[in-house]
C-alpha cells in the first residue's frame, strides 16, 4: 500500500499543483500582457507591417521590441479570441515546463523517469521565472526548450544548431550561444547557428521589408523600448549597478563590468565544454547577466542549473537555489515609482537576488575549470 501510494504521489502532487495554478489564474486578474503584444504583432505583420513597431497596447502601453521574424510566427495568435488565446498561453507553457524539466535532466544526465519529471513540474511552476512566464504570457520555456533540444543532440545530427540560430532571430539574445559554439570549435553547428539566424533575417526582409528596415537600422539601439533598466523587474547586472549606485544611466560603470563578466564567462564555458551541462548553463548565466534588460520571467534557466546541481550531488544547494528562485524578495519591497532607485544597503541583496546568484554561479564555473586544469597538469608532469 505504501508503495502504491508512492508511485502515485508524483501524478497527484503535479495534478494539485497545476489545478491550483489554473485556479488561481482563473479567479484572479490575469491581464497576460506580453501574449496581448505578440496578438498585436501578429496583427501588425498580417497587415504588411507598416504600424509593426508603432503601436502601444495594454495599460502599460507596450510595445513591439522582437525582430520581424518573430511577428510573423505570431500572426496566428491575432486569429484567435483573447480568452483562446490566454488558454492557449497558459496550457502551452504548463506544457513547456514539463518539457523544460525533461530537457534539463537530459542534459545533467539525470534519470528522467515521469514520476520525477511529473514532481519536479509541479514544484517549478512555482518557481518566480516560470510562475511569471506563464502569469504574462510569455515564450522564455519555448524558446530554452528549443535551445536546449538542439544543443543537446549528439555530435554530428543533422542540421544541429539551425533550431538555435531560429531561436536567435526571434530574441535576440541566445545569439551568445553562436559564440560559445565558434570559441569551442563546433564550427559546423555554428555555422549552421549562423545560417539559421540569417535565414530568419532574410526571412523577415523579405515578407516585411518596411518593418526590418526600421528594426536593423533603428529601433534595436532603442533600449529604452524595452523598459526602464533600473526597476528590479530587470535581474541583470546593469539593473543591480543602477540600483545599487542610485542612478538611472550607470553608463561606463555597467559596460565594464559587463564586459569582463562576459569575458570570464564565456571563457569558463569554453573550458568545460567537454561537460555540455556546464558549458551550456554557463554560458546561459552569462548571457543573462550582460544583457542589458534581462527581466525576471527571463531566468527560468534557473531550472537546468537546479537540475546540474542536484546531478553533481549538492543536494543542499539545489535546495537553497530553489528557495531564492522561489521567494521572490525583489516583489516585497517598496518599489512604486523610482522607489528602486533608493533602496539602502541592506535591501540591495533582495532587489537584485538574481544577478548575484549569476555572479556566484560564474565564480564557481571558473574555479571549476581552474581546478580541472590543475589536475590535468598533475596527471601529465
């Protein structure tokens, strides 16, 4: 009887969690802001494109901030009814996380068997990353799904990297992991990266010329596009410098920094990317760190370092790292207004929780690789 139940337990555990969930969306505001953009997109291409980065919708008056390839992608969303919609939004990600967690475990060399992945769904739903990707309607599972399907196919599969340089053309950011490719000699998945991110360039040009004319030439240097840098929504290093020095424009102050960050990241990544779990997710880190805006909903990477924490064993830090990821310290300070920009000390921690665990992660992955290099010196004197 005690072994049946624990069989069951998983299935029940991941049937209460995503019953609570899709309660809790149902009954309370759930407004799903950036599914309501990429409706508009979509709607904005169908027409030619013309208004693509010219409207502002929702109460926060949001715009268009992706390549005109991903608002082709989104034209169906605009043919469907907004209740449709946000089903979809919402099944879609709970989905995506299920498969998010598979893929993890895949890539740590974890046992995904589906009583795990099913228990450890129902905890990462909970985790802030995922809770608000799926709260706002967002494709950050989407796309770390597609990335790390694709890099996690064995050496020499066909067309490995395409899927992540489609992932590129749509949010620019997964581009640093073409450079993680060419710095490591994977030169044909890169390349291969390379002609897929093109490709959707070309893509995008070619149906909506007017819109990619503005996007390349214009709007991608208009940071201020995408949001304020200094509210802690932004977990990178730029938002835990401004917030820390009390100044909207940190400038030079953030640029260095983040220079030398991605510096010793990508370098870290490079030296123990015979281990593609640690490659890859330090390379994640590093990429969410120097981007300049890398909003909360964004780090739902968090879910494969948890996974490569608990494959090497330490169980207890997996736990902690789930914990910060959980605890949402940013929300639980007074941040109306530019509130953000006067936290004392002692808050700065809980404002940018998530840039410092990035800075920590990177400071590990390099002395890992600094004490593999003192082994593999030993072993051949």
């Amino acid at each position: 009887m005690i072994r049946r139940a624990r069989c069951v337990a998983p299935y029940f555990l991941l049937a209460a969690s995503v019953a609570t969930l899709l309660t809790l969306t149902t009954t309370q505001p759930t407004p799903m802001a950036d599914a309501l953009v990429y409706r508009a997109e979509g709607a904005a291409a169908a027409a030619g494109g013309q208004d693509l980065y010219g409207f502002a919708v929702t109460e926060w008056q949001l715009p268009a901030t992706y390549p005109p390839f991903a608002a082709l992608l989104f034209v169906p969303t605009a043919w469907l009814p907004v209740p449709a919609l946000k089903a979809v939004f919402l099944l879609g990600n709970i989905a995506l996380t299920a498969l998010l967690v598979h893929l993890s475990c895949r890539l740590a060399g974890l046992r995904s068997t589906r009583a795990a992945v099913c228990a450890a769904t129902a905890l990462a739903l909970w985790l802030e990353p995922v809770f608000q990707t799926v709260l706002f309607g967002q494709i950050n599972l989407a796309l770390t799904c597609l990335i790390l399907w694709d890099l996690g196919r064995g050496p020499g599969a066909r067309g490995k990297g395409v899927a992540l340089g489609v992932a590129a053309g749509i949010k620019l950011t997964p581009a640093v992991f073409i450079a993680y490719l060419f710095l490591t000699g994977r030169r044909r998945e890169a390349a291969y990266a390379t002609a897929g991110l093109t490709g959707t360039v070309a893509l995008g040009a070619l149906v909506l010329p007017y819109a990619s004319v503005e996007f390349w030439t214009r709007r991608l240097y208009e940071t201020s596009r995408v949001g304020k840098a200094w509210i802690v929504d932004n977990q990178s290093l730029q938002g835990l410098v401004a917030r820390a020095l009390h100044t909207a424009e940190p400038g030079l102050l953030w640029a260095v920094p983040a220079a030398l960050v991605a510096t010793a990241g990508l370098y870290a990544a490079v030296r123990l990317a015979r281990t593609p779990a640690h490659g890859i997710t330090l390379t994640a880190f590093t990429a969410l760190l120097v981007s300049p805006i890398s909003w909360s909903h964004h780090w739902v990477w968090c879910v494969p370092l948890l996974a490569l924490l608990w494959a090497g064993g330490h169980r207890r830090t997996a736990w902690a790292v789930a914990a910060l990821f959980t605890a949402r310290s940013m929300w639980l300070l007074p941040h109306q207004g530019d509130l953000d920009l006067r936290f004392p000390w002692w808050q700065q921690p809980l404002a940018s929780p998530y840039p410092l665990l990035g800075l920590a992660v990177l400071a590990a992955g390099a002395q890992l690789s600094a004490s593999r290099s003192s082994a593999s010196t030993i072993r051949y004197a």
